[in-house]
C-alpha cells in the first residue's frame, strides 16, 4: 500500500463501493483522505450516466479511494486521466502487460475494455471538494455474466496466469497515490503526453455522444487539462465533460 493509506475495508457484498463511499459523505461521516473500500461483490455497480458495471461475485475488483482536493470541483476535471495511469502503472509493474486508455475513463487491452474508472464528486466550484474514485477490474470473468455486457472485453486471466487480488489492490493504491500527488502537484503537465501514447484511438476516426448529440473526428488525443482534442474539417478542438461518451466510429 502506499505511505497514504488510510485503511482498506473489505465488504463481502455491497450496493456499490463508490455508492458506500458517497454516502458517508453526504452523512457527513468523517473519512481519512486514503480510505479504501474494496467488495467481492457488487449488487448494484455503476458506470456512467446510470449504466450497469457487471460485477459478480469473487470474480474481479470492485474498488474506490476516497480523495481530498483542495482546489474546487474544477481541478477534478482531470482526475480520471492521472486513475487510469495509475491502474497503467499496477498492471504493467505487477503483470507486464500493456495497457491502452480510452478517454476519458476506461481501460482496455487490445481494444477489449478490461476496466472502468467512476470518479464521483462532492463540493462546490471553489474550495475544497471530496472524490470518491470508483476502479473496477476483471479478474475472471464468469461467462454467465459476461453475456451481459454489450461491447468487446477481456479480464486479466486471459492475460497472465499470476493473479492475486490483494497484490492488486496494494500496488493499484500505490500508484493511484504517487498519480494524485502528482496531479495535486502540478495537473496533467507531466502525464498529458504519457496518456497520449496509450491512447486507444490515436488517429482513428471516432464518435463523440452526449446523448442528445452526437459527431465524428480524428482523435488526436488529451490537452494538458484533459479534454479529448478532436479533428473535423482541419480544425482541432477540445471537448470536455464527463458525459461525452467516446466510441470507435
Ligand atoms: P462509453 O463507451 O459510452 O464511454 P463506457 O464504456 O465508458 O461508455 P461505462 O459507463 O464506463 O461505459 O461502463 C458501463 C459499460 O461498460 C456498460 O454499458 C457495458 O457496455 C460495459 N461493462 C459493464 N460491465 C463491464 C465489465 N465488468 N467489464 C467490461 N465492460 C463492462
């Protein structure tokens, strides 16, 4: 675990561990910047805009990180960039495998989604707000569950036969504190460019949709804030916004 761990809670079943986390805030429960939450099992796992996260039980990790940041709901934007280098860093250094990253918060191997990052928020556009960062990875996945999920994925032992949940958990909050700090330090300024090249789509053409809209582009990866910076018509924009939803097109 790294220096900042609070402590790790271990649910043999709960709604949802981000869910666990966002209800203590809102109860106002004191909670320790570090505190972890980890289930075998989840009823009721999220992803976003009220999609379901399959998550069955002792097949794979259902895990969220409580975070304290003290420069407003604005400087969060960014956070799901600096996550999902952190599950980068613990797959590479623990399995050698190679990761890629799909804006703004998914994690895939050979385009196959491997994981999902949910980071919710609480507080006010200035002054200090509090992130549960919700991480789900598959391990194993049961093949009764998988039929449920409606786009290609992989898990982990189709990748390597060493897999230990605890070492996960530990080398993951690892490197989720050494990526927070950093981002804390100085925003995606030194993790921009590494997120760009394992940027699943770099140069393909894809599909943005927000659900009322949609449109198509050239994917030329993350600013330094962590918009998606996409080409139409010669033009480079940036969009931002944890609704946007990025699919091959
Ligand atoms: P988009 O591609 O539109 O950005 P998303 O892939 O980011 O969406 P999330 O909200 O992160 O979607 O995750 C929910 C989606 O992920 C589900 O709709 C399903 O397609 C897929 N999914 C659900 N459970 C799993 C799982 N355990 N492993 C891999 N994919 C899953």
């Amino acid at each position: 675990l790294g220096a900042n761990t609070a402590q790790v809670e271990v649910h043999p079943i709960i709604d949802s561990t981000n869910s666990e986390l966002m209800r203590r805030i809102q109860n106002k429960v004191a909670l320790e910047s570090g505190t972890v939450v980890v289930a075998e099992m989840q009823q009721t796992g999220r992803g976003r805009r009220g999609r379901v996260w399959q998550s069955p039980f002792g097949a794979n990790l259902y895990y969220s990180y409580f975070w304290r940041l003290d420069d407003g709901l604005q400087a969060a934007m960014g956070v799901s960039i600096a996550v999902g280098l952190a599950v980068y860093d613990a797959i590479k250094a623990l399995y050698d495998i190679d990761i890629e990253l799909k804006w703004p918060n998914d994690i895939y191997i050979n385009k196959q989604k491997l994981a999902g990052v949910l980071v919710e928020l609480d507080g006010q556009p200035q002054g200090p707000c509090q992130l549960v960062i919700g991480i789900g990875i598959n391990l194993q996945m049961p093949q009764n569950t998988s039929e449920h999920i409606d786009q290609a994925w992989t898990d982990l032992s189709q990748h390597t036969t060493a897999l230990d949940k605890n070492q996960l958990v530990a080398s993951l909050t690892f490197y989720l504190e050494q990526r927070l700090a950093d981002y804390q330090q100085d925003g995606l300024n030194s993790m921009y460019a590494q997120w760009n090249a394992l940027n699943a789509f770099a140069g393909e053409c894809v599909e943005l949709n927000t659900g009322h809209r949609s449109w198509r582009g050239i994917c030329e990866g993350i600013d330094q804030h962590g918009g998606i910076r996409i080409r139409q018509d010669g033009e480079v924009k940036s969009y931002y916004g944890g609704e946007i939803s990025l699919r091959k097109a």
